[in-house]
C-alpha cells in the first residue's frame, strides 16, 4: 500500500512484532518517502537489514539501528542502490559484542556525504582509517566511546591513528567521544592539537578512560565554546589536570570521578 498523501515516513520497530514480508511491501512501495528509521536487535533483524539493503531509501535522513550484530553480509546490497545521499544521522551503537568493521560501516555510508552524526559506541572493531576514508566532511558529533566489558580492553585495532579524525573533521566536530579508547598517548596528543587548532566549535570531549596528559590539553582548554570535558579514568594525572587548568575549568563541566 503506497501513502499517497504522506510525503515523510518514519518507521518505528523498536520492541516491535512484525511481518517481514508484510514490511519488505510497505518499503517497496513507500521507501522514496522514508525520512527516519529506527530498530533494536531482535530475531527477524537479518531480515530486516537485508529488506532495507534491497530497498532505495534515498531521503532516509536518520537511520538507528541498535544492539545489533552487523555482519558483513547484512548491508551488502545497499552499495548496489543509491545508498543515503541525505542521510544526517547514523548509529550503531551496541551493548552486545560488535562484528562491525571498516567495510560494513562503508557499505552504508559510502553515498552519505551529508552526514552529521555518527553513533559507534561499543563498535571496537571500527578503525580511525576506516572512518577517515568515509565521505562525510562535515561530521559534528562522533560518538565512539567503549562502554561495556565485551568492547572495553578490546580495541587492540585503533590505537593509532586518531589524529586523522580530528584532522578532517576539526573545522566541525561540535562533539567528541572517545571514551576508553585506548591509544597510544602521542596520537592522543596529535589528535587533541589538532582540535585546539580549529575554530571555537567543538562544545564536547569525552576523553574518560585514555592516557591523555596535561600538556595538549593546555591550548585546548582555551577554545571559549568547550563546555563539557570527562577526564574520568584511572590512567589520567586527574589531580595534577585539575591544577594546572583550574583557572580555566570553572566555565567548563568538569568530570573527574574515578
């Protein structure tokens, strides 16, 4: 059934019972009018993936899709269509061990050249080459943190390397979060000047569970729109971070907890 008279869907299946074969019509018939699409794991979401993957969604602008097992063959027909050239926002973003890789982020993203907002946490197997090689030049909230015990102490794949983030998106990166990425403190401190060097934009940095040191984080402190820095993280000098900046924190939220 085609809906004429509605010119933006969004497609809700998030705790939600379906038939597969009922919603791969209603995207044959509708996906042209697609705006926003959202859905959680569950038993049927292979089929799912793969109904989306078959299907030209060409003004889909948000696509969420969590706590799922993304395998390299689940996406493989979107590179075939015309992808998400409006595509705005993008997560993955799991609690379950992630299979997500470089070329299944590709897959998906290979036409979004309008992307703003890129949820990974969890993903541990996405690396900062993989996603520097991504056509996105505006990018402006990078969530990438490593929350749960099945991701954290897992990234042996990204210690290097972050700096070719921060230098591509550094003119509008508003949102930054790196949280227990374990990198090795020189890229740390490459990625973090490059930051320092852009213009007074980015607003947010998570950097809870890094080696970050006190120095790069000198120049950084002086961009006047930086209002939240998490710091929290046992390999992080929080007391001497503390008192080298605290002229500087009392305008920023400051997150030290351990």
């Amino acid at each position: 059934m085609q809906c004429k008279l509605c010119p933006s869907l969004r497609i809700d299946l998030q705790y939600s019972e379906f038939q597969v074969e009922g919603l791969l019509d209603f995207l044959e018939s509708n996906g042209s009018q697609i705006r926003e699409i959202l859905f959680t794991h569950g038993q049927k979401f292979d089929k799912v993936l793969a109904a989306f993957s078959r299907v030209a969604c060409p003004k889909l602008k948000t696509f969420r899709m969590l706590n799922l097992i993304l395998m390299n063959k689940s996406m493989r027909g979107v590179e075939e269509s015309c992808g998400f050239p409006l595509l705005e926002e993008l997560s993955l973003a799991t609690t379950l061990y992630s299979f997500t890789s470089d070329k299944d982020l590709l897959h998906i993203l290979f036409g979004s050249t309008k992307l703003r907002v890129l949820d990974l946490r969890g993903c541990f197997r996405i690396t900062p080459a993989g996603l520097a090689a991504l056509p996105c030049s505006d990018l402006e909230c990078l969530f990438w943190g490593q929350y749960f015990t099945s991701s954290v102490g897992s990234s042996s794949l990204s210690k290097t390397g972050l700096h070719l983030l921060t230098q591509k998106w550094r003119q509008t990166l508003q949102q930054l979060d790196i949280a227990n990425q374990l990198f090795m403190e020189e890229y740390l401190e490459c990625a973090v000047s490059f930051l320092s060097q852009a213009p007074d934009t980015l607003r947010s940095l998570n950097l809870s569970g890094t080696r970050i040191s006190p120095a790069p984080l000198r120049a950084l402190l002086g961009q006047t729109t930086l209002n939240y820095l998490n710091l929290s993280s046992r390999h992080t000098g929080i007391k001497k971070i503390s008192s080298s900046f605290s002229s500087k924190l009392s305008s920023i939220q400051f997150c030290t907890s351990v």
